[in-house]
C-alpha cells in the first residue's frame, strides 16, 4: 500500500533527470511523497461557462464555449495580428494573436466546438480576448483536470526552464494514475466520524482535482486538521513521557518559610488568579514529576511573587532555588525586591553577575556547594561550570524567549545527584523543576504550537489599586502641549521616561537622534530646576548604573534613553511614558515599554509620538495601543501583522513550516485539533488500541523522518 512513495521523483513518468533536479533545487520534491504534498496556493474556478452576451467589464477571467467561424490578418505598426470571430448561441466576440499566427492557423479548426480561457478585454462595443487558453470540448469533457485549477507554488527559475503550472499540473495527474489515487489512511475511525472528514484519498484527490467548491473546501479542513493534530499529538506526547519518565524531586510539605511569609509578611493580598497559579504550581511539585510550567504575565501583573512563594516551597523542602535574568538591570532589581523579604525571612540570598568580584564569586561558589546559601539571583553567569549547587530544587527563568534550549538544559545537569535505584550504584541526575516566566504574552494558538510541552499558568488580572495607563497618540507638531504636561506632572513630583529608537544598523544615527532630543529637552527643562538622567547602549555598565540610580532614588525628574529600560527597570513615582518615533517600535516592544510606569498608585500616562507620515501597519499598531492595556489583545494583532516567524524569533519558528494549515487564520482548527489530541492520548496513552493503530503508525513514521508531512500518506 503506497510503500513506492517513497520513489524519487526523477522515476516519475514525464519528470526524468533534468526536471527532477529542478523540482529537488527550487521546490524541495525529492519523492513521490514530497509531490503529493505540494498544495496549491490558489484555484481558478472554472465550473462556470460564460455565455458571450452575459460577459461584463470586470478583468476577471472567463470561459465561453463557442465555434470558430472565420480568421483574418490584420496589419499594424510592426508586423500582423491574427484576429479569429468567435460565436455562441448569443453572440460573437473576437480571439486575437499577436505572435504564433502560422501554427495557430494550421492547428485550429474551424465550426468545431471549443472551450476557451482567459481575460477579455472590451473595444468599441466588441469583447476580445488575447492569446486564450483553448481545448477542445470533447477533450475538455474527458481529461481528469477538475473545473476548479490548481495554481502551484513556482518560482522564476521554474518557469524560464519551462515548467509551468500545466507541467506541475500534469505530472500531478501522472502520480494520481500511477497510485490509483489511493493513499493509506492516517486518521481513527472514529476521529473521521466525530468531525465527519473525507478520507485521506479522498481529500488529497480533492485538493489537486477539486470537482466544486465545497469538496475543495471539505479536503482543505481535513488536510489543516490533519497537520495540527499531529503537531499537537506529539507536544501532547512529548508532555505526558515528560512527566511519566523524568522523575522530579518531591516537595512533600508546605512548611514555616511559605507560611510564616503567607501570613505575616505579604505586602498585598494575593489576587484570585496568582493564588490560582500557586495552587497549579504546588500540585505539580507535589507530584514526584518534574515540573515544566510557562507561566505568562502581563508587566505588572505580580509574577515575581509567585515566583518567590515557589522557592518559598523548595527551602521548606531542604532545597535550594534560583533565578535567572536575560540582564544584569534585571536581576540587581530581582535581587534588590527579594532581599527585603529574605532579610525578614532570615533566608541567605546572594548574586552572581559578569560584573561580580573574584573575591564574593568565590564566596558564593563555596557557600552554595556546601548549601549555607539557599537562594541565587543571576545571569547567564550561573551557568558557568564552577557554580555547584549542593541540591537544587526550582529554577526559575525569566523572559525565557531569551534563552536558547541549550541554556536550559545547562540548569537541568545542575540537579542534585541521588542514586536512582537500589541495584544502581551510578548516582544519576534529578533534574530540578523549571518555572519559566514571560511578560510578553504569547497568542494562545502560539503558545499550543510551541510551547506545548510545558504546562501553562496565566496571571490574567491586576493586583488592586493599579490604574489602566491612559495612552494617547500625539504627532510632532503637538509637542509643545506635550511639554507644558510634563511640567505640570513634575511640578506635583513625578518623573518622566523619554525613550528613542534604537536599530542596530543605523547606531550613529540613533545616538544623533538621542543626543538631539536630549539637548533640547535640556533647553526646554534647565538646570537646576530639572534634573536630566539619560541612558543609552554605548556607555559603560557602571555609567549606566549610576544614571539609573539617580533616577531611582528620585534625584533626576527626567529619564532621557534608548530602548535599554525595556525590561524591568522599576520605579513606581515614574507617572509618565513618552516614546519618540513610536512609528519604528513593534507592538510588543510599544507594550513592554509602557509597562514602565502604572507601577504605583497614581494615574500614569504613555504618550506615543510620530511623525504625520505613516504606513497602514504603523496606524494599526498606534491604535491598538491607545484601543487597549490587554497584552494578550494586543499580542494576537501582533501575531497578525508580523507572523509566528517573526515573534518566536527563528529558532523557534522552524516548529511552524506548516503545508497547509495557518496557524494565525486556522486558530479554530487548531483548538479542535488539540482537543481530539488530548481525547486520544487520554483513553490509549501508547496508542496501542486496534483503533489507533492508524495514528501510531503515522506517529512513527513522522519522528522517522522527524518532518511532520514527510509521512503523511
């Protein structure tokens, strides 16, 4: 059954060496597999025949069956046009040449019936039609083309070299002859039933030959569904043997740390979605499995409290925890917000950066060994070799999307050593469990495709008493209305970011746009009255740290800086936002920048300027952002102006080369597709069931050829 799909495609009648090369090169078709999985990208639909007195002024394209009554020469300027008069029951219009005119005249028969296609144009009263398609009827009627065309995927080279979308188009048809068209299924039955799908022949038949509308629309669903189901099924897969093989460390209790900071010394009330979210945290470090949750939060939503009562339950356990920061602003201000509640707790917690002195690095790599110290707070630095734990519990990861894959696995190998079993005597690695965070929201249909494996937590509310930042969209010429606000929000002792663009490639022409700003900002508020910080990518660390503090500490009103403050710089009398060139920003980076202020309790503000010349994506983006503070709204927009490519950054985005199916516009598909996944592996979790054996074998074939459509059939 189809085991010859595997054919190279150079064996496939009317392909041979030459085009098979090609076919390898631009498109990607090594086998007779690989074809059958070239879908078309769009259709003509040729189901309806147009009657030569019905044919309106539109461009679009038609087709007439008619008979060819007589030919004429016709000279002009350079050469000849050959002109045909071409008739109906209705009417006639003519067919016109404009090269070929000797082997059109030889090869065409007059008073026989034809089908014709093509674009018409219309001239003084008469329709034309240039160079058209034409067959005639009796071979239209018999040949196994659908009325609905396929058009291919193609590419300059292919054409110039002569295979056009009819040559893809045939040798379609040839690989249909050669297979009867009948492919092996890949679906349950009862998976067919339930979303009443074609079978596999029949949807691969009808998305090359679709016959009308509505089969071609049914083979597409069958085919989207198809593809999401198994890149959900094996996420699903890849969870549940996470969780059944990889045995984690057991948190048994919940014990004085968590409690005695439970109830004496949490700053605010908990609300309903963090304790939630500690609620699925506490279940999966009880379990005895490792735990791998994402857990997504808007800026400001109070992750880092969560992520504190979670290393709270590691030390009741007797481990250690620690937490890792894509920046050093970052984890010195991870580092300064927990101290304060360690210091109460009685806990030891240090930190460990690229800018730590020998001296205090060797004091932590000592104290962590021998397990006096209980938390870690860094960078990258904690994953260099010499940092040992004695026995770490929770990793804590934050702005994971910042981290490669191999950087994780770095914190795994730092699990404490046990020895496994009671014959093994090789102690083996437990791996510690793994919190990743995010602030940047991730769609939902997104995260199911790529973070599918982990066990996702939301904090989707604010804690109490924040206000929504009011944001407002001002053009160039409003800037002087925009100073007289800053003055009067300093004047009642708020501060003030103002942040420029900053992209790589033109540094010197940002810095000139800083420097500009900063000057005339400095003519607009002088000295001593106001008091001017600024903090851009060229200065030295500690330059930049002590301009940070300066503003921190409240010495500066105003903070004049490149996109550096994005992430996690926190400072609650902050009250206002101002980005200049909001135009250059993306939606994402727009958002985390006016999470920068609303972090007290006093009505804040995010100001976007531009300049009046916009692109249609810029106006969308500005609007979301005035529309809307929901960082998962505003995350899906994004997903629809950019793409999953874009967002994940590429290496993640290789999960996402799909066939047929789009994630942004089949979201719904993809939904259904997860929870038939989650039905499957939930009643036959090795697939091992008569009714699945369809599935499993499609499963392995797929992480045989690890491309999920290279197996397919």
């Amino acid at each position: 059954m189809n085991t010859h799909l595997q054919t190279p495609i150079d064996y496939l009648k009317g392909v041979g060496p030459n085009r098979a090369d090609l076919l390898r090169k631009e498109l990607g078709i090594h086998t007779y597999q690989d074809l059958i999985n070239l879908f078309p990208n769009r259709y003509l639909d040729r189901t309806k025949y147009f009657k030569i007195n019905e044919l309106q002024q539109n461009n679009a394209e038609v087709q007439v069956i008619g008979k060819l009554v007589k030919f004429e020469e016709i000279a002009q300027k350079r050469g000849k046009r050959l002109v045909a008069t071409f008739q109906d029951d209705t009417g006639t219009m003519e067919l016109v040449w404009f090269r070929g005119q000797k082997w059109i005249r030889d090869s065409l028969k007059l008073q026989t019936p034809y089908v014709i296609f093509g674009k018409t144009n219309f001239y003084s009263g008469k329709f034309s039609m240039p160079h058209p398609e034409m067959e005639l009827l009796a071979e239209h009627e018999s040949s196994l083309r659908s009325a609905m065309q396929p058009i291919y995927p193609s590419t300059e080279k292919l054409n110039n070299k002569g295979i056009t979308n009819r040559v893809v188009n045939k040798i379609m048809q040839q690989l249909f002859v050669e297979t009867k068209g009948r492919f092996v299924e890949t679906l349950s039955p009862e998976l067919l039933e339930s979303q009443k799908l074609i079978s596999k022949s029949e949807a691969l038949f009808n998305i090359h030959f679709p016959k009308n509308q509505d089969l071609l629309a049914r083979a597409q669903y069958r085919l989207k569904f198809e593809e999401l189901f198994y890149i959900q099924l094996q996420l699903i897969l890849k969870n549940l043997i996470h969780k059944s093989k990889i045995k984690g460390l057991p948190f048994e209790k919940v014990g004085s740390y968590f409690n005695s900071f439970y109830n004496t010394h949490l700053p605010f009330e908990l609300t309903n979605a963090q304790k939630r979210v500690l609620k699925e945290i506490r279940q999966d470090l009880g379990s005895h499995a490792q735990m791998n949750r994402l857990l997504q939060g808007d800026v400001g939503s109070g992750k880092t409290i969560v992520a504190f009562m979670s290393m709270l339950m590691a030390l009741d356990n007797g481990f250690q925890a620690c937490l890792m920061a894509p920046t050093e602003i970052l984890s010195v201000q991870h580092y300064n917000g927990l101290l304060e509640w360690c210091n109460k707790l009685n806990i030891s917690i240090k930190l460990l950066t690229g800018s730590s002195k020998t001296s205090s690095r060797r004091e932590i790599h000592k104290s962590l060994e021998n397990g006096e110290l209980q938390i870690l707070i860094g960078t990258h630095a904690l994953l260099e070799d010499k940092v040992k734990f004695q026995n770490l519990g929770l990793a804590i990861i934050d702005e994971q999307h910042r981290f490669g894959v191999e950087q994780r696995s770095k914190l795994w190998h730092k699990g404490p050593r046990k020895i496994d079993n009671e014959n093994s005597t090789k102690p083996a690695i437990i791996p510690p469990h793994i919190l990743v965070m995010t602030a940047t929201p991730i769609p939902r249909t997104l995260a199911m495709s790529i973070y599918g494996d982990l066990d996702i937590s939301v904090i989707d509310e604010l804690p109490p008493g924040r206000q929504a930042i009011k944001t407002v969209h001002r053009y160039d010429k409003n800037r002087l209305d925009v100073f007289r606000f800053i003055r009067d929000e300093i004047e009642i002792g708020r501060q003030v970011y103002i942040v420029y663009p900053l992209i790589q490639e033109s540094e010197k022409m940002d810095y000139k746009d800083l420097m500009d700003g900063y000057e005339s900002i400095s003519r607009d508020f002088p000295q001593p009255k106001y008091q001017i910080s600024i903090v851009h990518g060229q200065m030295k660390a500690a330059d930049k740290d002590f301009e940070m503090q300066r503003f921190i500490k409240g010495e500066t009103q105003i903070m004049v800086a490149t996109t550096v403050i994005e992430v996690g710089v926190n400072v609650p009398n902050a009250s206002v936002m101002i980005i200049e060139s909001a135009e250059r920003f993306g939606l994402s980076q727009l958002h985390q920048l006016r999470g920068r202020v609303g972090r007290g309790a006093e009505q804040s503000y995010c100001i976007l300027m531009t300049s009046h010349k916009l692109s249609s994506d810029s106006k969308t983006r500005l609007e979301t952002m005035t529309r809307t503070n929901d960082g998962f709204d505003i995350a899906e927009v994004d997903l629809k102006l950019r793409g999953p490519g874009d967002i994940m950054g590429k290496q993640q985005s290789g999960v996402l080369n799909l066939r047929i199916a789009d994630i942004i516009k089949d979201g719904d598909i993809l939904k259904t597709a997860r929870y038939y996944a989650k039905q499957v592996l939930n009643s036959d979790p090795n697939l091992s069931k008569p009714n699945n054996k369809a599935i499993l074998f499609t499963y392995q074939q797929m992480s045989k050829y690890k491309n999920i459509w290279n197996y397919i059939s």
